[in-house]
C-alpha cells in the first residue's frame, strides 16, 4: 500500500478505535491518525506472529487486525499520559 493508503488506513482506523473506546485524548486528530497508522504496523506484526495473516490492504481482516492494533496503542497511550 502507498503512502496515502496507510495515512487513510490510519484515519479509519484511529476513528474506529476512539469510537470503540471514547474518552478525553490530547493530541486531536493528529494523534488520532498516528495512533491509527502504528496499530496497523502492531497489529499486523502480532497477527503474523500468531500466524493469523498481515495486513494486506482494506479488507475485513486486516481492518480488524489494524482496530485491535491501535486499541492496544490506544489504551497504553493514555495509560501513559495519565501516569505524567
């Protein structure tokens, strides 16, 4: 995937997790869209290490696994920021 796929991969994905899990995030849509991109990355990493595919493009699995990635991400962010 290109460049603009992953930045809307992202953006999708970022929506889906904060929709998923709502709450008060500082970073707005900026941080959003990261979070969304690295959940891609960590979930198709995690899903190719337990042998479940990658990420390959839009299709219902690696959108899963990208929402599952970036909840992760998600919640060790604010974990972290409420720790500061």
């Amino acid at each position: 995937m290109g460049i603009l796929s992953w930045i809307f991969l992202g953006l999708v994905v970022g929506a889906l997790a904060k929709w998923i899990m709502p709450g008060d995030d500082p970073g707005g849509i900026f941080v959003t869209i990261l979070i969304g991109i690295a959940g891609a990355f960590v979930g198709g990493f995690i899903g190719s290490f337990l042998g479940m595919g990658t990420v390959t493009g839009f299709n219902l699995g690696s959108l899963a696994m990208a929402i599952g990635g970036a909840l992760l991400l998600l919640f060790g962010y604010r974990k972290f920021k409420s720790r500061a």
